[in-house]
C-alpha cells in the first residue's frame, strides 16, 4: 500500500520538479524579499513523539522539512533571503522564537509542524493563522492548502484563525509579520506517518510550500499587515521591576512582558495579550480580573507606545 502510495507520488513529484525553474517575477523594485522558516519544537521537546518502530519524533520531521523549503525557496525565487529558527536540533522558546523572528526584519513567517489527534483514521493538512482579518497571512494560508490539496494530492483540513481554535498560538500572535503555521499532517495516522518520514514525502510537502508561496509572491495584492496598532491588558504598575518568575505571573497561560516608562513614578508596568480588536482584548481583561489581577484593564498601544492609556475598566 505505501509502496503503490509514493510510487504514485514520486511521478506527481517528478512533474512538479520539472516546473520547479527559477522565478523571475518579483515583487516591485526587486526588494529582497525575508521568509523567516521555523523548525517547530527541539531539543528537549520533540514535540509529538513518533508512534510506529523507526519512526522520527516531530522536532525532526519540522526540522526536515523546514531545511528543504528553504533550500527551494533561496535556490528558485530571485531576492530572497531565508533565515531559519534553528538548522540543529536544539530548544528555542516560544518567547525566544518571537523575540528572534521580530529581529530578524524578516517580511513573512513560516512554522512547520506535525499534527496528532487521539483518532488514528483522521489524516490531512492544516494552516493557522492569528486573525482571518489579516489578509496577507490568510492569502497565504489558503493557497498554501490549495496547493496541497489540488497538486500535492493531500487531503486539505483548512484554514483556522484564533477564533476557531478557541485559543491563540503564541508564534502567530506576537510575531509582527504575515505570517502561517503549517501542519503538515497527523503522526497518529500509520499511512501518514510513513508518509511524514520519507525522503520523497517531505520533498512534496516542502514544494507544495514552497510553490505557494511563490504564488502567493506574484499574485496576492497584500503583502504587509499593520501589526503596531495592538490592544493589552494592564495586570500591574510598579515603581521598581517586579520579577517574572514570581508565582503569581507563572500560573497564568498568557505571556507577561514588561514595559518602561523612565521619569515616571510607575516606571515598570506589565501587560498581557496582544489583541488587534477592542472586544478580544475586554475578554482577555475579565478572564486576568477573575484570575486575581482584579485591576486589570485595557490599553491601546502603537509601536509598543501607550496610544491611549486606559481604553477600557
């Protein structure tokens, strides 16, 4: 069954290679155009763990992947620049990764992972994005699951924002680019696994990326997403910083970060959240009040300054 499967793969594979020539069109002004590729999970965390004999764990099949994706990308789209997560099998952060990619002035993010579910017969692909409202990372996401779904042969599971996860995904919410997190199937799912860990089903996998993205280069007509007007919630002012690490901050689920303002008499105050509309960000207030930060309120920031200094009790 798995011979016939890439039998029939490697000819569809061998087809798309053919066509994979070198890109000439770009966009305006020949502007070197920055892809950051993350490499899901490392090092101490493998992330999900590889379910038959011979199998790898999915740090490696992300890292896999991520290595040939970019390696397409700088090779056959003129004006490109990729930087990677990791190329080794080490542990970045979830708050690392943000601060890496944020600095890295790259214009698009890229997040490779491996799916799972408690339901062995469920197989297929899936793209994430923070916020359907974000034109240029759901342009992305959807022809990235077109691509796997009318050219790579993949079963296509869509396209989910926040919204309908229920949840947010840290990499997606604070980095400041367009940006998807791909998963790239279900290691829970014995045919697909196999699939996952083969050299001629990651190549597909990394072309169906790689040629949606180039698509995405040459046709969508939104490329930026204004990312600087943001919403958080106030948890705390101080007059001297006030440790992280302290119980009170670490039994939250949310990211804490601190903010100066010097000449000030509360020079360090601590906010949560990174919302983009008024109504997620007074959700996220009630939730931190009910959590025993019951001065919690909204502020409106532009380019992490106060724009508005209380939106809303």
């Amino acid at each position: 069954m798995l011979l016939r499967l890439l039998t029939r793969y490697f000819l569809a594979f061998a087809v798309l290679l053919f066509a994979l020539k070198p890109s000439s069109a770009q966009v305006a002004n020949n502007k070197i155009i920055k892809v950051f590729i993350d490499a899901g999970h490392g090092g101490r965390d493998p992330g999900n763990e590889a379910r038959q004999r011979g199998m790898k764990d999915e740090k490696h099949l992300n890292l896999e992947i991520s290595l040939k994706l970019g390696k397409y990308i700088s090779e056959r789209i003129k004006n490109t620049k990729v930087i990677y997560s990791r190329t080794t099998d080490k542990k970045i952060s979830l708050d690392d990764l943000v601060n890496i990619a944020n600095n890295s002035g790259a214009d698009y993010f890229i997040s490779i992972h491996c799916n799972s579910n408690p339901n062995r017969a469920i197989y297929g692909t899936r793209t994430h994005i923070h916020s359907h409202k974000f034109k240029a990372s759901r342009n992305l996401a959807f022809i990235i699951e077109k691509e796997f779904s009318t050219r790579a042969g993949r079963k296509s599971r869509g396209v989910m924002d926040a919204r309908d996860r229920g949840y947010n995904l840290q990499a997606l919410q604070y980095t400041k680019m367009p940006g998807v997190l791909v998963e790239c199937g279900f290691m829970t799912n014995p045919t697909e696994e196999k699939f996952l860990n083969s050299t001629l089903g990651q190549d597909y996998i990394a072309s169906a990326i790689f040629r949606a993205f180039r698509t995405f280069l040459h046709e969508s007509n939104v490329h930026v997403e204004d990312r600087d007007n943001i919403y958080k919630v106030q948890i705390l002012a101080s007059t001297a910083p006030v440790n992280l690490k302290e119980r009170r901050f670490q039994k939250l689920d949310s990211r804490v970060e601190e903010y100066k303002f010097p000449g000030q008499t509360y020079g360090y105050r601590y906010m949560v959240g990174r919302e983009y509309d008024l109504e997620t960000a007074k959700k996220l207030m009630r939730k931190l009040r009910n959590e025993g930060f019951k001065d919690a309120f909204v502020v409106s920031l532009k380019d992490g300054e106060y724009k508005t200094s209380r939106v809303s009790r």
